[in-house]
C-alpha cells in the first residue's frame, strides 16, 4: 500500500489486495496486451498512481494505435514482471480512454515527460483506464498461483468480495 | 545469439532478430497472455530453449487450463519485461500443444523439475509451442519500439523477411 494516501476502497483491506498492490508498485511497468484484430500485442505502460481505487492508470495519446484497439474492444491484460524477484502478477480488465483534465492533472508526474514532453500542455494526452475485473499473482517460482476476484465489483460498489471469489489455488501455474 | 548452437534460421542474421533473441535469452520468463472467453489472462512462463528457429517453446501440463484456452483460441501473446534494464518485448503468434517425447527431451532442463517433480516420466507433460508472428522490443524508455515482422515466415520457408517487413517506427509507445 503507498504510504502517503488512505486506500479508497474497502477491496483494499484484505491481504491478498494488498500484496497485489505493493506487487504492482514494485514494479511499475505493465506490459499492456490488447487485440490487434485477432494478434495479441502488448506495450510496455507505466502505471504511476499512488493508490488503488480498482482501476489503473495509464498517460496515451489519443491518437496511439492502441486507444483505437482498446476502442474496438476494450478488453485489456496487463501483466507486471520483475524477474529478479520472480514477482508476476496478472491483471484482467475493461480499458477506455479518458479525456479528463482534472484526473490527467492529478494523474500527472514528472518522468512522464519523457514521453510527452509538452506535459499538461500537450491537447494529444489522455488516460487509459483499466478497470479491473480479476488479477492473479506469483511471487516465488514454487508459489502457489493466488486469484483475485470481484475486485472491481467491490471497489465500484463499497462492498468487499464475496468470500468465495477470493480463492487461492494451486497446480495451474505450469 | 546463444553461443553454443548455430543459429539454425536465416532470420536470426539481421541485427533485430539477433538483438531481439538476446533480450528474450537475458529475461527467460515470458508472462504468456491467452484468451480466456473475451477475458485476456497472463501467467509466467519458463523459456530454456538455447536457439530461436522462429518458434517459442514452453513446458505445460496437458490438462492445465491454458491448453484448453489455445485449443479453443490459438492466438498467443508473449510480453518479456525486465524492468531493471528497461528491456520490453512483445511477441505474437499462434500456440499449440506438442506431445513430442523426441522434442520434450531436447527441450527438457533439469531446472522445471520445480514444476514438474515426475520430469521426463510425467505422462501430463506436453510443450507448448508458439509460432511468432511479429514481435517488438524496446530496450530503453526513450527508444523507438522496433517491429519485426515476418519472423516465422522467414523461419519456415528459409527466405529472409521481405525489407518492408521489417521495419522501424517511432512513436507508438507511450
């Protein structure tokens, strides 16, 4: 969990949530999959948001290729991977551009520049926002895969998951 | 290039072949993106093999729940990350499952008896392979992706990729 703000959502609080999160902001950078017609291709994408609120944040420009895939069909994989501790995590979702000065402004942070360098100023910036649906992690070779589910569904609603779509399951990771 | 084999296809000679399987050799773990229904689901994958002849090879299970995914939708996505070296790579192509004990034997290394405790005796064991199609890698965050294209093509019929295919572009990547 980052440190400096409160999690929104009650999805949150449980531990598995919460290692997802910390998973995901030890690494950063997603690999953002989406269908070219039938190709599944991906990008990588960082993902720079301090807290979780269900959905994850990515700078686009409008214009990009990609933003019309996801516009053809929004469902998104991102997958995050940090080899060097054998963190994986896998991230199911529903993507769509977001054309909002307010949230791009609270969105924004400086390394983005490297990518656009007018910042705030340039008219071709917008988010992608992944509204996640399910996301399963590993973080050792031997580990058992760990599922989470219903994770937008409670974020959106304020209730936490059905216990039941909160499973751990083994022997599917090979 | 991996040093003790030749490489066995006319596509590993240009330099972004050569620079592409370098960057897969020095990241070994590929997060394999499928279909799941309309949902796109990722997993870590352990790839061993020492050359490239325009296919990827991956140890599975037969009964393993991807398998059914790339029975029913072959399209497969391969993302390699390596965050720390900002090296990014995405590969697409169709899957499918091989019960080949020659192959499985070649393939094997003692290092997936992690996920496969039985080894070569394991009767669920199967490779999945993966045709490429296309594949780009970034290897820093300022760099132009590069596309390659035509890599199986070049790989089966023993003709170099058409130089349209093979192309360079900026600009996609944020």
């Amino acid at each position: 969990m980052a440190a400096p703000h409160p999690a929104r959502s009650p999805a949150d609080d449980t531990p598995e949530a919460a290692k997802l999160w910390a998973m995901i902001r030890g690494i950063d950078v997603a690999m953002m999959t989406t269908l070219d017609g039938d190709q599944l291709r991906s990008r990588p994408m960082w993902c720079l948001q301090d807290r979780f609120d269900g959905r994850l944040y990515f700078f686009t420009r409008r214009s990009a290729h990609k933003v019309e895939e996801v516009e053809r069909d929004s469902h998104v994989g991102l997958s995050f991977a940090r080899p060097d501790k054998q963190d994986y995590v896998s991230v199911s979702g529903r993507g769509r551009v977001l054309i909002d000065p307010q949230l791009i402004r609270e969105m924004w942070r400086e390394p983005m520049r490297t990518w656009f360098p007018k910042g705030l100023d340039d008219p071709d910036l917008a988010l992608l926002a992944v509204e996640v649906e399910a996301a399963e992690y590993w973080d050792s070779p031997s580990s058992a895969m760990v599922h989470l589910y219903g994770y937008a569904k409670a974020a959106l609603t304020g209730q936490p998951p059905h216990p039941g779509e909160n499973r751990k399951l083994d022997f599917d990771r090979a």
